[in-house]
C-alpha cells in the first residue's frame, strides 16, 4: 500500500523551500524517515503530524487532505469548537491534553 500524505509532505516543504534534511531536523526525525513517507512506504506517526504542520505552516486538515463541512460536525463538536476558540483557559488546558501546547512540545 502506498501512503498518499507523502505526496502532501513534499508539496509543502518544497513550498517552504526545504530541503529533506533540514525538515527532519526541524522535527527531529532522520532524513530517510521524512523520504519514506514522501515515496510512500510508510505514514508519520500521529506524534509528528502536529510538527511537520508547524514545520511546514500548513494545517493538518490540508496536510491530512481532511476538509469537514459544518454539517458534518455534531452540535456537541460545534460547542466545544465555540468553547476552544473564545476561552483562552480551555484552550490552554486542551492544548496541553492533546499534546500539542508549543510549551510542552518543545
């Protein structure tokens, strides 16, 4: 099976102007794991999409070629969207639950 995000991976860190090994630096991988997901032999972890999204400034929905529409979004999401995006204090302790506070992941 050949893994379709490497395609993605290349596409946006050449539109950084990156090379392979100054991305792997970034995220702290090796060069041949950021080329094996860009020939699609294997998929990043789970772990290391939110920094290759850093790395790159792009959003994983884009990375990830995942675009939701409103409808497809529960009531239940929508409020805890609405929450996240107007109460700094939950977004920080979200942030934190979910590995993904700049301050921890650093």
């Amino acid at each position: 099976m050949k893994y379709e995000i490497g395609n993605r991976i290349r596409k946006y860190r050449k539109e950084a102007r990156l090379t392979q090994e100054q991305l792997a630096g970034i995220i702290e991988v090796t060069k041949s794991r950021v080329s094996n997901w860009e020939q699609g032999i294997n998929r990043p972890d789970a772990d290391v999409i939110g920094k290759i999204c850093k790395a790159l400034n792009v959003s994983p929905s884009n990375l990830l070629n995942v675009h939701l529409t409103d409808e497809e979004f529960t009531e239940h999401e929508k409020r805890v969207i609405k929450a996240y995006r107007t109460k700094e204090k939950v977004r920080y302790a979200v942030d934190i639950l979910l590995g993904i506070d700049e301050k921890v992941a650093e």
